[in-house]
C-alpha cells in the first residue's frame, strides 16, 4: 500500500513542483514501485513531466524484472511521465527513451555529485572500474483514450555503503558514498535530472540527434569490448541512431536492439580486450545512511 509523505528532503511537493517547474510531484515515504505508481497515473491522463519520488520500494524493479533493492532514504528513486505523442512505441520505445534518460541521468550525477559517468548499453550507469551507480527503467503503453506514454523510472545509489547492498552485489554495485567518501542531499541530483529531462517530456521517440550520439561517445563504457549478445558475438562500435547497439561480427555490422550483452568468452582474438576493466580500491566509507 502507498503510503504518503507531506515533505521530502524537508521539502513539501508544492515546493518541489515550482522549484522543478513540473505539472505535479507525488511524494510517498513508501509504495511497491514508483514505475507502478507513475503508470496509474499516465493511464489516468497525467500531464507529461509529472513526477513519483518514493524513500522506499518494497517491489522496486529493474529490466526483465529483476529486483531493485535499495534501504530507505538511501537512494534517489524517480519515476516521471514522458508523453512521446507517437503510437508505435513498440517499434521505437526501447533504445531511445532510455538511452535519453541514461544521458540525463549521467549529466545529473556529475553535477550533483562531482562524478563522472559511463553509459553501459542499454540502460545501466557505470563507474568504470567501481561498478553500477544507477539503473534505467523505461516502460510504456497506450492509455485508453489512445495517448501513448513511457515511463522513465531512475534508481540512483547515493547513500550506501558496501554492506548496504546483498553480498553478490558488492563488487558490481557502487553508490555516491562509495565512490566519493561524501552523501549528496538526493535533491541535488534530482533538480538537474529533471532539468535534463525536460525537452524530452514531450519530444517524439525520433532518432537519437547528433548531440546526443556524441555525448554518448563520450560516455560509452563498452566500446571496443568484445561481446555477445542475441547470439552474436562481435566488437562494441557504439550505437546507432535508433539507439541500437553496433556490433562489428565477422560477417559485418549487426545492430542489437534487445536483451543484454555480456563478454564473449569464445573469442578467437586474442587481442580483444576484456568487458571489466581493473578496480581500483574504494575509499573509505563514512557512517550510515540518512
Ligand atoms: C535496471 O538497472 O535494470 C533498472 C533499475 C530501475 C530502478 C528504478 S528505481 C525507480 C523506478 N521504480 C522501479 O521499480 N524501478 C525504477
């Protein structure tokens, strides 16, 4: 069951809203999920932009439903309404959108938290050498009037320490404390989220735009590896416009458009570089989350 919240960071929703300049904020101290949350509210006719925060998830859930998991207050857990105005969301929904929100998330941490962020297609925000940092959730439908909508749900770790996260996680989780020693108020990542995401509350699904392609360049954490993926395997040359993975295989460039990669552990080229790169040691961390 939700259960509301009147303020977060000690900040009331009304606060939030004119600060973000979004049409609305839905603050809950606990629900199953912000994703499940936002979509009631997109079938219902929620404006674009329209906002879930939740300190809690009791069924938080990342791509092919797996579990997210996070302790409360730990975390920036954000859904928010995209309204694309196109219909053929299952064409074109799953590399753009959340390849776009990948972006905006990457640019958040930065400058809320000082870190510099890699891009692991499709949907996963990596430190390189440090681990996964936040995840992307992208899901969309059609209301019943006809009005296409997507959901972009963001987990960003910000205030866990390693015992924080399930043993088997440890080493391939990171979180803002982990990575800097410090504890960002989750708002300070929050307000340039949302200030990323606001040209694409309502843009189309159209092709990934020359800016963006060269901001994920920048960001890519898997080009150059060699990987598998939908059965192929084959070198990571970045993606395309459509927010496909490329994959250069022997037989030519294949495009991936579903699924995850993995490293291809049958390579015959010994001069293919590793998925994982070397850790560098965390830092020490400080007490306790909020
Ligand atoms: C992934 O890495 O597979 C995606 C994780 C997405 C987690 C976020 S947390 C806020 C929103 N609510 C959910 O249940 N999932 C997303």
């Amino acid at each position: 069951m939700d259960v509301a919240s009147p303020l977060w960071e000690n900040v009331p929703a009304a606060t939030w809203r004119d600060r973000w300049r979004v049409p609305d904020v839905i603050l809950l101290a606990r629900t199953a999920s912000t994703n499940d949350v936002a979509r009631r509210l997109a079938d219902a006719g929620a404006p674009a932009g329209t906002v879930v925060i939740a300190d809690e998830q009791t069924a938080g859930r990342g791509r092919f439903g797996r579990e997210w998991i996070a302790p409360p207050g730990c975390s920036l857990l954000l859904s928010i309404v995209l309204r694309p105005g196109q219909a053929d969301l299952a064409v074109r929904l799953p590399s753009t959108a959340s390849i776009r929100v990948g972006l905006a998330a990457a640019r958040a941490i930065e400058a809320g938290a000082g870190v510099k962020t890699a891009l692991k297609w499709p949907n996963d925000l990596i430190i390189p050498g440090r681990g996964k940092v936040a995840g992307i959730l992208c899901e969309g439908s059609t209301a019943p009037d006809g009005d296409p909508w997507v959901v972009a749900g963001i987990g960003i770790n910000i205030g866990q320490t390693a015992d924080d996260f399930p043993e088997e996680l440890r080493a391939v989780a990171t979180s803002i404390r982990r990575l800097t020693g410090r504890v960002p108020s989750r708002a300070a990542i929050a307000g340039p989220l949302l200030d990323a995401l606001r040209p694409y509350r309502l843009r189309d699904l159209r092709p990934l735009q020359p800016d963006e392609l060269q901001d994920y360049v920048r960001r890519d954490a898997l080009r150059g590896q060699h990987l598998r993926a939908e059965g192929e395997s084959g070198i990571a040359d970045g993606i395309a416009a459509d927010g496909a993975l490329r994959l250069l295989t022997r037989q030519g460039i294949r495009f991936v458009r579903s699924g995850s990669v993995r490293p291809a552990t049958d390579s015959t080229d010994s001069r293919l570089p590793l998925l994982q790169p070397a850790g560098t040691p965390p830092k020490p961390e400080p007490e306790n989350c909020p």
